[in-house]
C-alpha cells in the first residue's frame, strides 16, 4: 500500500536546476534512505515532501488525505520544543536527559538528543529525519534504530552513517546529477547493485565505443576512396566516368553507413558512466614547536552544581592521535573550548606558544551566510585566486558555487567551506569535534586518507566508530568525574571495558564480537582507500556484510540468552 508518490519534482534555483523531474513511490510504514553527495539536494527535496516549499513543477501526491508529518532538519539555531508535558519528560528519560537539560547549554549530543525526543514523540504518519545522527553516542544510536525498526510509521531519513543505513533501511533512493534512483534494500545492497551495474555500463560503453572505432575507420577508408575516385574523375582520359559512378557510390555507402551507426547510437547507445564523486583535503601541518603541546594539571569544571570532570591531569604530546571518548554532555567539547582559552576553568592549562591551532566545532551555522564563496575567500593577487579555486574544486566545487551565497550551500558543503581555511592556514594543530557530521561518504574517506597522513598533532570527539579506529593511536576518556589518557586504540579500551565482570562464557562471546568488529573495521578500512571501480572492492564490500550478518547474528544470540 502506497502512502503517496512524487510526481515529477523540479527544483530550479535562479540558472540553478537541483533536481529535474524526480518520481518516486513511498510505501506506507517503509524505511528510506536518502542518499548522495553533498549539495545534491536532500534537504530541498525533504522540504517539499514535508510541504515546507513548493518545487517549481510537479507535486507531492498522497493517496488519500495528506498525512500527518513530522519534519527533523539538520540543524536548527533555536527549535521549537514541545511544552514539557508527561508524555515528552517520559520520551526525555528514554533517551536518559535529565529534566534539568537546557537546549542552550546542552552539548551538541544532548541538543540532538533533545530535538530527537521532541520528534519521535508525535504519533505521525510520516517522519522525515534530515542527519538524525549527528552527535549521538553509540547508546543513543542505537536508541535511534530500535525506534524506528519498532515503529509502524513510514521514515524518509538523510544519513551519510553507512551502519545506521544499513540497520534500518529497507530501501534505498540515491539523489544524485539531478535524477532520483530507487534500489531495494539496505545500503550494503545498494552500493552492490549500482557498481553491479555501473560495471555492466562500463562493458558495453566500452564494446560500443570499439564498435564505433571499427565503424569511423571503414568510413575514414571509404572517404579516402571516395577522394581518390573525384581526383580520378577529373583528370583527362576515357576513365572519368568510371571514376565518377565510383566516387558516388562511395558517397552513398558513407552516408548509408553514417546513418545506420548514429540510428543505432539513438536507439541503443549507452552514455559512460558518471565518475564516483571524489574530493581531495590538503592539510598541511606538523612545524615542530616542542614536544608538548597541551599539559593539563589538576583541571576541574562545573557548571553551576554540575561537576564534568574535577582533577584532570595529563599532557598532549606533539604528533599524537588523541579520540575523546565518552557520552553525550560528559564535557568534550567544553574541554576543547577550555584548550582555546574560551571558557573559564579550575586549575592550569599550559600551551606552547607560537603553536597554530586550527578549530573545527560541531556547528556550521557561523559562517557569514549573507556573503558569497568569492567574498569570503579574499585574494590578493590573479595567481593566488586560481589556486584558490583549484582548492575549491578539489573539494567539490563547481564555478557556480562561487558566486552563490553560503547560505545556499548544503551543511555538508558548509564544513568543507570551514575545512579550506585548514588549507589555507597551514595549521600545526588540529581540534576537531565531530568532523565528519554532514559529511557525504566520498567526503568521510578523503578526510580520512588526509588526516591519516596529516604530521601534526590531531584531537578529535567523534562518535564514528570507523573514523576512530582509523585514526586514533591514544584516548582521552571522559568517566567517573575525571578524563584520563590512555595509552590504547578505542578498540583496545573497548575490548578491556567490555570483559570487566562478565562470566566465561559471556567473554567469549564478547571477544568473538570484538574479533568480527575489528575484522569489518579493518574491511572498511581497506575499502575507503579502494575506489568502487577498483578489482579489489567488491569482495571487500561482500565481507563487510558478511561480517555484519555475523555480528547482527551474535547479538541477537547474546540477547536471547
């Protein structure tokens, strides 16, 4: 049963077109996720469904009455929360926020938290959830997926978190060069089947343009005879006549066979494939100014009665890979600002001078949205623009991006738009707080690659378990009112938390899904240093699911018992 259709949607922005004639089904209680890369127009396609916009041609069809709609944007400023009535402190409690939890103070996890409670907590029809995942500690995802595998509502969600998609999704659309692809089932699924038939494009791309080759070269040796035939049927003689039916013969077979291959280019020709979509970071850094960077010594903070951490003593040292490590509101961000000189603390906190430090917050609403790329990008001189531009095409900008002001950029372009004054700067230290929120997938492995090679010191929060384990050789954790350093990969202190009070035969289990964890991250790993095209990518994204399968088996295993 449908509960509506999308019915040839065009979005024109000015010369702009987003997207241009987009239909699609949406099957009443399914999952969808909506995916491709950033700027390619999910928000402005989940407005429309949302009724927030009209598109510029077509319409939303809904079989029957319209539906009741819930609508979750990426980010908001300030959101309208519900009164705080039974039914919405219950739906806090789940998400374990206390009632004292204020939109204004509460990290970027606890915001989420509280926008998400807000939302799932209206009994709609249809929920459109735009990067419902951003911020959200592993506890809280997987609240996420239990909620919306339990619910009897239709989801439309917007996720670049190839593991959420993969848990909840049972179909997927791909929004990508202004057209809209359905594939059956979850992400795994999807991105087999499109390099399954990306490939079968590439093969018959490449027999037709052989065939077109073999046909341009009989036409070529055709034309010559033809030439020869004229200059022949103009020299004096008896043979002119000959030479002269010949060279018109030769005239029809070229324009006989010219016809036949373009007919046939018309009705079967197939067009080569689109490129993956790529970027490329440059960050530079790493000129040595010590071997400290940061020293903590005997560091608290409060908030009013609210102690996040009291005692903390510990030194960064120049070139390490430090993951903050702990729930949503335990104080990661708070201690980056207290790195930065920002926000008042107990204790000391020492810093080597001269050391640059390139800043990277959750939010990507304080840019001046009012100015232009071109504008905000100021260049002395014609050489230093085109390098700029250079930069910025490398990051997935086109010439129109230019000019348009940065509030018409989408959020994840908005972080790249942050992630080039990395560039520019040359920074020797990097604090990054959720890199890799808004970012399309393309752009979660290029940053990856880059920050795997970067030579300076790098501290970053992150609840992408893959992003993580790529790069982390030390943690910062967050528990029991302190931060300690550990000298361990998350996977490492994951394993070491995990076996603490369970019996024999719980560590069993427990280990054997640490192995296949570690295995798929490793899988994963691989596979974003591999583009699909690659000989190698499609055995790797086969065990990627394979290992999926096995873990999803192994906790279902462990619940029942």
């Amino acid at each position: 049963m449908l509960l509506g259709r999308l019915e040839e949607l065009t979005v024109v922005y000015g010369d702009v077109t987003i997207f241009e004639k987009v239909s699609a089904d949406i099957p009443e209680g399914a999952v969808i996720a909506l995916v491709g890369p950033n700027g390619a127009g999910k928000s402005t396609l989940m407005e429309r469904i949302a009724g927030r916009r009209e598109p510029s041609s077509g319409r939303v069809r809904w079989h029957g009455k319209r539906p009741s709609v819930t609508y979750f944007r990426q980010e908001e400023v300030a959101p309208d929360l519900p009164a705080e009535t039974g039914e919405v402190l219950a739906e806090r409690k789940k998400w374990r926020l206390s009632d004292e939890v204020a939109y204004n103070t509460a990290s970027g996890g606890e915001r989420m938290k509280l926008r998400l409670s807000a939302a799932l907590v209206e009994p709609s029809r249809l929920v459109l959830l735009d990067e419902p995942t951003n911020h959200l500690d592993r506890e809280a995802l997987e609240r996420l997926i239990g909620q919306i595998s339990e619910s009897r509502s239709t989801f439309i969600v917007v996720s670049h978190d190839r593991h959420f998609i993969d848990r909840v999704a049972d179909s997927i659309w791909e929004l990508d060069h202004g057209t809209l692809t359905e594939y059956e089932g979850n992400y795994t699924n999807y991105r087999n089947k499109k390099e399954a038939a990306r490939a079968a494009q590439q093969r018959h791309y490449e027999q037709q343009q052989k065939k077109v080759a073999r046909v341009e070269e009989q036409l070529s040796q055709l034309s010559d005879w033809s030439d020869r035939a004229h200059r022949e049927s103009t020299k004096k003689g008896g043979m002119k006549e000959y030479y002269r039916v010949k060279a018109k013969k030769k005239d029809i077979q070229i324009r006989s066979k010219r016809k036949r291959l373009e007919a046939e280019l018309e009705k079967d020709g197939v067009e080569k494939p689109e490129e993956e979509a790529s970027v490329t970071f440059d960050v530079k850094g790493g000129r040595r100014k010590g071997m400290r960077v940061f020293e903590l010594r005997d560091v608290s903070k409060s908030f009013g009665k609210r102690t996040l951490f009291r005692d903390v003593r510990f030194t960064v040292l120049s070139g390490e890979r430090l993951a903050l490590l702990g729930p949503n509101g335990s104080g990661k961000t708070t201690l980056f600002r207290m790195l930065l000189g920002e926000e008042p603390h107990e204790g000391e906190i020492w810093r080597t001078e001269g050391m640059t430090v390139g800043v990277l917050s959750q939010s990507v609403l304080d840019l001046p949205l009012g100015k232009t790329m071109e504008a905000y990008f100021s260049a002395a001189t014609f050489e230093q623009q085109g390098k700029l531009r250079t930069d910025l095409a490398n990051l997935g900008f086109t010439a129109q991006h230019w000019t348009l002001p940065l509030s018409r950029l989408s959020m994840g372009e908005r972080l790249k738009v942050k992630l080039m004054r990395f560039i520019l700067e040359g920074t020797d230290v990097l604090l990054l707080d959720e890199p890799t929120n808004h970012l399309d997938l393309p752009s979660r492995e290029e940053l990856e690659r880059t920050l795997g090679t970067f030579p300076g010191t790098l501290l970053f929060a992150s609840h992408d378990r893959y992003f993580t384990g790529k790069l982390a050789d030390g943690i910062l954790v967050f528990a029991e009112g302190t931060v300690r350093k550990l000298p361990m990969t998350p996977a490492e202190w994951e394993e070491k938390r995990s076996g603490e009070g369970k019996d024999r035969d719980g560590k069993v289990m427990e280990e054997e899904r640490l192995r296949l964890e570690t295995e798929r991250q490793a899988v994963l790993g691989k596979l974003s240093l591999l583009s699909p095209g690659d000989p190698d990518y499609a055995g790797l994204d086969t065990r990627f699911l394979e290992l999926t399968r096995e873990i999803r088996q192994l906790e279902e295993h462990r619940k029942g018992n």
